[in-house]
C-alpha cells in the first residue's frame, strides 16, 4: 500500500475550501434580483374588441383567455447591453432571453388508482348536506331505465341501451360476426354476448375478449353495454377508481325526489391519477396447479 504525503492531504483540503468558498461568492452575485415587468400583448386580454372587418363585434366578452406560456427578452432599442436587458445594478449580469410556463398538469386528480370512490356529500339539488343512505351505492348504470331528475331541469326517462345485429357467434369462440352498417356504439371496451370487445375487424367482424355466451346462427339484435370509466364492485358495494384520467359517474337517489317516480340523479366529471395511493401488492395464481404465495 502507498502512504499518502500528509503535507498533499492538508494542500488538497486547502484547494477543496477555497473552491468553495469562491463557488459561494460568485452564487451571492448571481442570485442578485432582476427588477422584471409584465404586460398583456394580447388583444383578447383587453377591456375592449379586437380589431375585424365589419360588423363591429360587440365589446366586453373577449376579455376570458387563460395565459399558458411567456417569453422574455429586451426591455429597451438600446446599444449598451445593459440597458438593453435586465440586468443587475453593475451591469455584469444580463437576461437577454428565456421562457415561462404553466404547470403540465391542468386541474388536481380528486382520487388516486384504486381508491373508493364516495358518493356527493350533499342532496342531487346541491341545497343541503345528504343525510346517511340517501345515494345509491351503484351509481345509474347505462341502459337503466328510469325518471330521473337534474337540479334545476326538468324530468326526463333515461334510454335503453344501444343494439346491434349478431349474425352468428358460437359458445366455443370469440369471434364475432355482426350485421352492416355497424352501429357507432359498437367500439372497443364495450360488451356484447357478455364479454368485452377487444377489436374489431372489418365492417362485420368482432373479436371478444373470451368466447361469447350465446350461439347464435340467425339475425338477432343483442344490447351493447358501454364500458364505464369506474369499476361497481357488487359484492363490495362500492365504486372503485380502475383507470386513470377523466372518470365520469351519474348518482342516483334511493328513494324518489318527486312524486312516486322521479328520482335525482347528479354528474360528477374528475380526474384519477395515474398514481396509487394505497400499498401496491402483487398476485400470484394459486389454483389450477399454481401455487404462488398469497397476497397477505
């Protein structure tokens, strides 16, 4: 083993200060404010109309536009730098150009992947708090037929669900042939013959996610059921957030609001993030001769 000269150590630990002690007082001079101004360069800012051919446009509602960038860059024609940019009082330090932005992320995810999603807090009217059991724990599912109300609307019946024409389909495959023109309702994450769709081929062809349920050999018109942006556990009786971005649900009152019949009902349009908020676990097969540990 080499011994190290004590003398190199203590000249080594010397430079490594003063380095440091330089690098301090050159980030005191550089963290010296900027003096920095801002001004609307859009027209749709301004209290009055932007400039068009005729007709004139009638003033005061071209004034709502959110800003979601900016630049910098010279404040004066000047010739000397220093007077030309921002700088400090010395002039040693210029801002001759950069950029300003917003966050990426447009609004706050009310719920993590995973979570319970909980029902309003107050009545479909938004008056008062709601009191215990007056939502139902399934949320209106899509083809469900009832009277149901907004607040401030008035009632109207939910529809029934879309159909499409099954032109043959078996129990022992997935495949899928369906009558033209194929109707619009008919997409990907959506269900017939109780399973999901996974593609669709052609005009007329459907590929299941499994084998479907029902065999079919003639014209039959079957529902298709749109796939929702939340997961109802039935056996759970609660809603759970499944899948991340935008979620949009319909509440719908246990017992009616008006008369014998019309129920209310309240949308909720949020965001799921991406992200869970609980502890992520993963989960083995352990039947059919696996025999993966269990999730504790």
């Amino acid at each position: 083993m080499t011994r190290v000269n004590q003398s190199f150590l203590r000249s080594a630990w010397l430079t490594v200060c003063c380095l440091g002690l330089l690098i301090g007082l050159i980030g005191e001079a550089s963290a010296q404010s900027f003096e920095a101004s801002s001004a609307s360069k859009n027209p749709l800012f301004q209290q009055g109309v932007p400039e068009v051919p005729n007709p004139t446009p009638t003033g005061n509602q071209f004034a709502a536009m959110g800003q979601i960038g900016g630049g910098i860059g010279p404040i004066s024609n000047a010739s000397a730098l220093p007077e030309r940019y921002s700088s400090n009082e010395d002039g040693s330090i210029l801002l001759q150009s950069g950029a300003l932005g917003w966050s990426f992320a447009s609004g706050v995810p009310r719920y993590g992947m995973g979570d319970i999603i909980e029902p309003p807090l107050a009545i479909y009217s938004g008056d008062t708090s709601a009191p215990a059991n007056y939502w139902r724990v399934r949320p209106l599912q899509p083809g469900e037929i009832l009277k149901v109300k907004l607040a401030g609307s008035a009632a109207y019946t939910t529809t029934a669900l879309p159909e499409v024409t099954i032109v043959s389909s078996s129990t022992n495959s997935a495949t899928v042939t369906v009558a033209s023109p194929r109707p619009p309702e008919l997409i990907v994450g959506a269900t017939i013959l109780g399973q999901p769709i996974a593609k669709i081929i052609g005009e007329t062809g459907v590929l299941l996610a499994g084998n479907a349920d029902t065999t079919i050999t003639n014209n039959t018109a079957v529902p298709i059921t749109p796939q929702t942006s939340y997961y109802y556990s039935p056996h759970a009786e609660k809603v759970f957030a499944h899948q991340p971005g935008r979620v949009e649900i319909t509440w719908v009152t246990r017992l009616p609001v008006e008369g014998n019949d019309i129920y209310g009902i309240k949308k909720e349009v949020f965001a799921v993030s991406a992200n869970s908020s609980r502890e992520v676990k993963t989960i083995y097969w352990t039947e059919a001769g696996f025999d993966g540990p269990s999730v504790p």
